[in-house]
C-alpha cells in the first residue's frame, strides 16, 4: 500500500496548522512523524483518517484519492491507536478487540460472520493480549490497554497502522514492549506504520524514516541518521544535542546537553590550544556560557578532538602519532586570526606539538589577548627539556593573562570581550 500526501495544508479557522506539507508512504514502511508540540503532527494523522477534511487532492491512498473512499473501504485501509483509551461500559478485552471487525460485520450481530471468532482471537495472540481475554479493559495497566488496542485495530485488518503517541503514559519497558510489538507487525506482516512520536531515540530505534514537522511545515525526510542530526535538531527543538551510534543496534541515539543559549550572546570568537584532556572541561563551560569558539591543534584520538567535535567546535585536527604539520599548523594560525582571544591550556607539550605553544606566542604578538590556566603553579607537563614551561613564563612575562580555574578564565573573557564590543 502506497500513501500520497501532495501539499497538504489545514487550519483551524485563521490558524493554519499545517503549510503545504508532501511526502510518500511506500507499502511496508515504518515512518516516524516528529516535531515540538504544535507543530502538526496529530493534525496530519487526523487528516489522513478523514476525520480532518483535508483538500480532496492532498491524500491518496493506492493512487486513488483518500475522499472517494467509503468509510469501510477506509475503516480496511487504515486501523488507529490513539494515545489512550477508555470506556465507562464494562466491556471484557474479548469484546473490546470483537469491535475490530465492525467494518466487515455484515448483520446486527458483531462477530457472526464466519471466522470472525478466529480472527479475533488470532489478533489478541499477536499483540500479547489473549491472557486477558475475559478481564474488563477497565481493570487493565496503560500498556495492557494499549496492548488491546492494538489487536481491536488488528482485527480490521487494515493495510497500514496509524498510531498517535503510543507510548506517551508508560514507563520505559512499557515503551520498549509496545514499540517491539509494532515492529514485528511491521516486519512479519509487512504492515504499514505511521507514527506520531516524541522520544527521539525511539523513533531512532525503531522507524525506517522519519518525517520532521515544524512550524507546520515538512522540515526532513529521511534516515534517521539524515534527519536526526545535532544541527537539524538544533534548528528545530532548540536544544544542543550530541548524536552517536548505538553499538547495540548500530542506529543512532541522542543525548540532549542543553537548550541552545542565545545565538552565542559573547559573539566574538576564542580559540582554545589544549590537548590531552585539558580542554574539555574548558570547551563545555565557553560553550555553555555562549561563547564562539575553535580549537586546535588537535589529535583525532585525542578525548579534546572528540569533546570538540560532539561540542559542534571548528577544529584544525593533525593525524595520530605525528608532529604537527606546517600546513596544519597554518589552519591553526588562520583560526587564531579569526579570533579575538586565545586561550592556552595546561596540556602536556611534546616535541610533536610544540607549534601549539608557538601559536599562543604567534597570537600574543599580533595583538591578541591570550590567556594561560594556571600556566606556571602545576606540575611540569614539559617533556621537551624545559622549553614548554620556558614558553610559557615568556607568553606571561610578556602579557598574557594567567588565570587559576575555569570560572576565572570564563568570567575575564567575558569582561574582556564586552570591552572590544
């Protein structure tokens, strides 16, 4: 089964929720819709049931448009899990999952056709639900009750699922459990699956593209490695994420940090020369504080790389186990000219990154304001023979700032580049 949606746009009233939104379905897909609260999401899923009026030519389903469909024609082509469900009757489970197929019942009595019985029972089998087939769905936990839900929509014996917010009221291996059983009805019987969800690394997990609605428009379709990276998530939640692979499912998963600070509040960019570990609890707290920032030159094994990297930093990177070139060390120079600061770690200096040291003395004669962490008051991290804690004393000596921690270093940038503003 194929699903068309070509400009598809809806308001309510003067208030228009969805702006021209187009994307495909392929039969047997799983796709995840997403975006913040408000962006459309349940609006689109309503409209593909039909219970939003859509534009007549905005929805086709197997290339025949969605509004010349009966309603059981449509009640057979799509079956929907809302977020929760209730009921003030005291119906069993049995009953419950029995109403699936009023779409096919063909006389008063529900369930009298021939293998309505079978078909009921083979639903509840396959959403793990036939235990409680004579509980009252009242008595039942959210994720039996969702369990339920799901066999009542298989037993219509739709051709795609349609699911809003699923796992919204479980715990986490509620989630799991449901989000498991809509994937194997999604792989074994090749059923369609469009899903409204939340949580992005379950929608990571589990769907085979995803479609990002924001402000009421398509903003990606795709992978999830396409569409959930740190800069789309970014410009559409507002949150700084950091985006790794899952070594156990070899999908992606996000890792929120923080809501982005206002479009770097101290605009003016600080290049950050560390190394071996010293820079990343610099990095993150400059960042954090909104700060502009590069980095380099670094080793691509280096924890500072990669802290950098996951920080959305420019970096200059030098291959593992070599001395910095002098066509890195040339990018390396180019960022501090870019700069308005630079800031010098206390990382362990070596003859292959030396240049480092020699960039922070580049910076200091050219005008810019330099500052060292407590440059001279730790133990020696020189392993050239006493030149690294020499360069450092003559970066000092000749007006580099020396500062003791991070929240000093953090709070004299500040200061320093509000003055040049």
């Amino acid at each position: 089964m194929r699903i068309d949606v070509s400009d598809l746009s809806f308001s309510f009233g003067v208030s228009r929720v969805l702006k021209n939104v187009s994307f495909t379905v392929g039969d047997g897909e799983f796709l995840g819709l997403m975006g913040p609260n408000g962006s459309g999401k349940t609006t689109l899923l309503r409209c593909l049931t039909r219970y939003l009026p859509a534009d007549p030519k905005a929805v086709f389903v197997d290339m025949k448009p969605l509004h010349t469909l009966s309603d059981r024609q449509l009640a057979t082509t799509f079956a929907v899990v809302p977020q929760s469900s209730s009921t003030d009757f005291p119906f069993t489970v049995r009953e419950i999952v029995t109403m699936g197929r009023i779409p096919h019942a063909h006389s008063r009595i529900l369930g009298s056709r021939a293998g309505d019985a079978r078909l009921v029972s083979a639903a509840m089998v396959a959403s793990g639900c036939d235990f409680l087939a004579d509980r009252h769905f009242s008595e039942l936990s959210g994720g039996e009750r969702q369990r339920v839900v799901i066999a009542r929509a298989l037993a219509q014996e739709p051709k795609a699922l349609l699911l809003d917010e699923p796992t919204v009221y479980l715990d986490i291996s509620g989630q799991l459990e449901i989000m498991d059983l809509v994937k194997k009805l999604n792989k074994e019987r090749s059923l369609t699956i469009v899903a409204v969800l939340h949580d992005i690394n379950l929608a990571a997990r589990y769907c085979d593209r995803i479609a990002l609605l924001h402000q009421g428009r398509l903003e990606a379709i795709g992978p999830p490695s396409d569409v959930l990276t740190p800069e789309t998530i970014q410009s559409v939640y507002g949150v700084d994420v950091a985006v790794r692979k899952d070594p156990f499912t070899h999908g992606i998963y996000v890792m929120p940090r923080s809501i982005t600070t206002s479009a770097r509040k101290n605009g003016a960019r600080v290049h950050v020369l560390c190394g071996g570990g010293s820079g990343g609890p610099i990095l993150r707290q400059l960042v954090e504080h909104g700060f502009s920032l590069s980095s380099g030159v670094l080793n691509v094994l280096d924890s500072d790389y990669e802290c950098a990297v996951d920080l959305h930093i420019p970096v200059v990177a030098e291959v593992p186990f070599s001395q910095i070139s002098d066509e890195t060390n040339r990018g390396n120079l180019s960022m501090i000219d870019d700069s308005r600061a630079v800031v010098v770690s206390r990382f362990p200096v070596g003859p292959g990154n030396f240049k480092n040291l020699e960039a922070a003395r580049y910076a200091l004669d050219n005008g810019k304001k330099v500052f060292v962490i407590s440059g001279l008051d730790l133990p020696s991290v020189d392993f050239i023979g006493g030149r690294a804690d020499a360069c450092l004393r003559g970066l000092i000596n000749a007006g580099a700032v020396e500062v003791s921690s991070v929240d000093e270093l953090t709070r004299q940038l500040g200061v320093e580049l509000e003055a040049l503003k």
